[in-house]
C-alpha cells in the first residue's frame, strides 16, 4: 500500500502545528514498517511546479501552488490512498485524487461547522477518521456518520522530562488559546511563575503586546517558540490551556501528561476527554475567580496536585494513548476501504 498524506498548506519545518508533528511521527513509525508514504504540502516562492526532498527521513513534495502540481505529484508517487485534513482547501485536492482513481481519507482535527458543511461524502472511496471521541460525535451530530477515532500520535522520548518545573506553562499565547485569561491569572497571582511559549507563525505586531504585557507582569516570562518542548515542560509545574476554540484534542495537555504534569482547561472540545482525571476542566465562561480557585487548589493542595500527576501520568499510558497501538489501527482502517 502506498499512502500521501495532502495538505493544502506549508509542513515542517516552515508550519509546526500539532497536526503536522502528528503526521511527522506516524510517517516515520510507517516507514519503518516498510510502508511507502510520503507529504504533499505548499511552500511559496518555488520556481518549479514542484520539488521532491527527503530531508526528514522521507519523500516531501513541496509546491507553490498545491492544486496546481497535485496531479503531477500524483502521477510521481502513485498514492493507492492520500489523507487529506477534513476542510475546504483539501476537496479541490481529494476530487483530483479520485479521477485517477486515488482512495481519500478525511482527517478531521477540526470541527467548526463552516469546515464540516461542504465535504463531499457517501461515497464507498471516502473514509472519515476523527482525533477524538469528541470530533467524531460532532461529525455524528453535524453530519449523520459516526467516524472511527485514531488519536494524534505522540512519541514519549521527544517530551519527557524527569522532574517538573515550578511555573504555569501556555503553549502559544493567543486569543483562541486563552491567553487574555491567561494574563488576567498571573496578575491576580504575582506570586506564582507563568510561562508562555510562543508559536513558529507569531507575528511581530502580536509579539510586541505580548512583550508589552509581560513586562507589565513581574511574574511573567515570554519565549521564542523551541525546537524541543522538553525545554519547556522541565519548567511546567502546571499546564494550562484554557482554550475559546473548540479543540478536537488537546496534545499540549497529553504531551505534559507523559511527566505526569497536570493541566487546567477549559471545559470545551476534547479538552476534557484528553484531560482524564490529570487536572480540572473549568467552565470557559465562569469568570476569573473560578479559574483561580481551581488554580489555588492545584497548587496549594499537594494531596490535589499529587493524585492528578498520577492521573495525568497514567492517561498518558492508557492503551489508547499507546505510539504503535495507534499507528497500527490506523493502517488497519486505511487497508480495510
């Protein structure tokens, strides 16, 4: 079986979203197996239709313009089967795949209605796979079929950090993200350390206020995005990731829960599926003092704090949460249409 995954937008390294180290991870666990797969992705400012590189240890095909050059990867790579994320820039690309006869897998990691409305479903040579039980029940709700569920695939040693820090940690400082709440936290609590770490696609406008209000903050740091998120979970005691946008799952939340660092989320998405017992869930909208309240009680509480570290950490050994167990049922999901 030969497999493309293609996305109508950039991948590593010029995009690090969570979707794309996912795929990073399985493309690599695959191709030790022997299986033949490779990314299809946009990258502006190539001369050519196309370019091939394996730089990260398989085939790349980068182009300027993803639907133009998509028939001519095709016919390069000769997918059998090409996943495509489940939204309105991929169907351009799925309808070229299936008039030379390439099977498509709909990757759905999002979940606003706007995305879901358009797809072009029933057919026997579309599947459907949801990150979590929380995607694949909005797709239920949305869409009348219930998809099977294949969790982001996330690999232990790239995140394990042998003791935790002693700050709160936001991973990407936006308004989706939470970050306003997130600002609002560190000044009613100066006496604890905040932490948040930027992402790869900041721009300088909104790094410059987030640098103006953490200065504002004795008690805030700021980072440049990293390489390595070890750097910064060895300085998380606590993540938090009070999220406004309905997350489909919460892999910031997973990635800490592997050194048993506990979150506190909001009560939206797959936020609380991922969480498990590691933490609290708070309601998005019931007010500043709610959330200090469970903040208080995580930090202040060691028996608390303990007995969600131990919940965080086993969540993160659960079967369902298991590298090859996850790589396996998707492969077998991806053979069996």
């Amino acid at each position: 079986m030969r497999l493309l995954f293609a996305n109508p937008h950039p991948y590593l390294p010029d995009s690090t979203s969570g979707r794309d180290i996912s795929i990073h991870e399985q493309v690599l666990r695959w191709r030790v197996r022997g299986i033949d797969v490779a990314v299809f992705c946009e990258r502006a400012g190539l001369s050519t239709a196309f370019e091939r590189e394996d730089s990260l240890g398989y085939p790349v095909y980068r182009a300027a313009k993803s639907v133009a050059a998509f028939g001519a990867v095709l016919a390069d790579w000769k997918p059998g089967i090409a996943i495509y994320p489940f939204a309105p820039p991929s169907f351009p690309l799925l309808d070229l795949g299936l008039q030379v006869g390439v099977k498509a897998a709909l990757h759905v990691a999002n979940v606003e209605s706007a995305d879901l409305a358009v797809s072009p479903l029933a057919r026997p040579e579309i599947a459907l796979i949801a990150v979590s039980d929380f995607a694949a029940r909005r797709v239920e709700t949305l869409l009348g079929i219930r998809p099977p569920v294949v969790p982001p695939l996330i690999e232990p040693a790239r995140y394990l950090v042998a003791e935790p820090g002693d700050a709160v940690l936001l991973v990407n400082p936006s308004l989706r993200k939470g970050v306003e709440l997130f600002f609002r936290m560190a000044a009613a609590r100066p006496d604890i350390p905040f932490l948040a770490v930027e992402s790869w696609t900041v721009n300088d406008a909104w790094r410059t206020v987030l640098m103006n209000r953490a200065r504002s903050l004795n008690n805030v740091a700021l980072w440049p995005a990293v390489e390595d998120m070890r750097e910064a979970y060895a300085q998380a005691r606590l993540v938090l990731m009070p999220s406004i946008y309905e997350e489909t799952f919460g892999r910031v939340v997973a990635e800490a829960q592997l050194s048993g660092i506990p979150a506190l989320v909001s009560a939206r998405g797959a936020l609380p599926e991922t969480l498990g017992g590691g933490g609290i869930a708070v309601p998005l909208d019931a007010g500043l003092d709610a959330w200090l309240q469970a903040l208080d009680r995580l930090w202040l509480d060691p028996a608390f704090y303990a007995q969600c570290a131990a919940a965080a950490r086993a969540a993160s050994t659960a079967a369902d949460r298991d590298p090859e167990r996850i790589s396996e049922h998707f492969l077998a999901i991806l053979q069996d249409f």
